[in-house]
C-alpha cells in the first residue's frame, strides 16, 4: 500500500502530512481525493460528526473505506453506511486501537 493523497480542510496542515509521509498530493476538497481513480481506499480519521458522510461518499464513489470509531453518531447514519457498502459492494472497516 501507498499513500496517494492527503485531504485536510487545513491546507497547510495536509500539505505538511502529506511532504512528511510522501504522499503525491494533498488537497482540501475530499471530492478531489474521491474522484482520483488511482486510490482504492481511504482512512477516514477526521472528527467524529464527519465520519458518516465521508463514509457514504467514498464508498458511492467506489472506494474501499476503513473509518476510526465511531462509526456514526446516529443509529440513521448507521444504516445508511450499511446501504452504501450493499450499493457499493466495497469493504468497509471500523478501526478500533484498544
């Protein structure tokens, strides 16, 4: 595995990510990053109100998706990642470090 690109609403800050663990690119636009046909998978590991959305697009984009917990907030955001993984038939996986 490689890491292809950095997102980050933080310019500056994806771009340091980015240089420091040599990623091609870093950008501020997470549609960007979706729309880049050389990535297969994505971390998201943003806060936790994001985690769902970004979840659904990437996965409606056509990307395997691993996502630090939660989750979702909600039981709503919930089932529809599940739709989106059944639509999509890509993987995703709830990262857990404890």
């Amino acid at each position: 595995a490689k890491l292809h690109a950095v997102h980050s609403n933080s310019g500056a800050r994806g771009k340091s990510y980015a240089m420091r663990f040599g990623a091609n690119y870093a950008s501020s636009d997470f549609q960007e990053i979706l729309s880049d046909t050389d990535i297969d998978a994505v971390i998201i590991a943003t806060r936790h109100n994001q985690h769902a959305q970004q979840a659904i697009d990437a996965l409606n984009a056509g990307k395997h998706v691993f996502i630090e917990k939660p989750m979702a907030i909600t039981i709503e955001e919930c089932q529809a990642i599940y739709k989106a993984v059944q639509t999509s038939g890509k993987r995703l996986m709830v990262g857990f470090n404890r």
